[in-house]
C-alpha cells in the first residue's frame, strides 16, 4: 500500500507533508511506548501513536520510519513540527483512536 493511501483510509490531516507519496509502506507500528519501537524489526514502516513530543521524531529518525501519524486528533507540539520538517519525515493525525487506526490499515500487506 502506498503512503498515499494509508492517509485516505487514516482521514489524515497533514502536518507536515510528505515529499513522496508513492513510497511503499509494508507495515505499522503502533504504540505509545517508544522502546516498543525502537525494539521493532519491522521495516518500510508507518508509526501510529499518541504520543507528541518530539521524541516520537527522533524515533521515527533512528529506525528509518517512513512516517508517524498521531491518533486521537492529538496535537503535536512545534518542537515536533518543527524537527519533522528539519528531517523530512512526513507527519500527520487522525481522528481515529489507535485501534481503529489499525483496523482501517489491517489488509495493508494483501
């Protein structure tokens, strides 16, 4: 599934918008605990998380997440915004809590 399209089926507002919408996203990592991952081996991925502090970006940097998306409509703070520009990560949030999130992308690999 393209990045393109797990934003439409996320609803996604872009915060910070991606330079390539036709990368290839294989998987999802979601949580809130972000030793949770750091500790994936998962790759060609989107994480789904609550979590809004700039941390989440330094994470998404170290293990090469193609993007992160934000559940619960949560805002991120400039920080944030501001690190994900500077790295070129694309960021955006949705309305949906995180297991409805998951569910929306749940056929990602068919």
């Amino acid at each position: 599934m393209r990045l393109s399209e797990v934003l439409r089926r996320l609803e996604a507002e872009e915060i910070v918008p991606a330079s390539n919408y036709d990368v290839e996203v294989r998987n999802v990592c979601a949580s809130d605990m972000l030793s949770d991952i750091l500790a994936t081996e998962k790759m060609d991925f989107v994480i789904l998380t609550g979590l809004t502090t700039v941390q989440v970006m330094r994470t998404a940097e170290i293990s090469e997440a193609i993007a992160v998306v934000l559940v619960r409509n949560k805002l991120a703070t400039m920080d944030t915004v501001n690190f994900a520009k500077a790295k070129g990560i694309p960021l955006a949030r949705c309305r949906f809590p995180m297991f409805e999130a998951c569910v929306r992308l749940a056929d990602l690999k068919r």
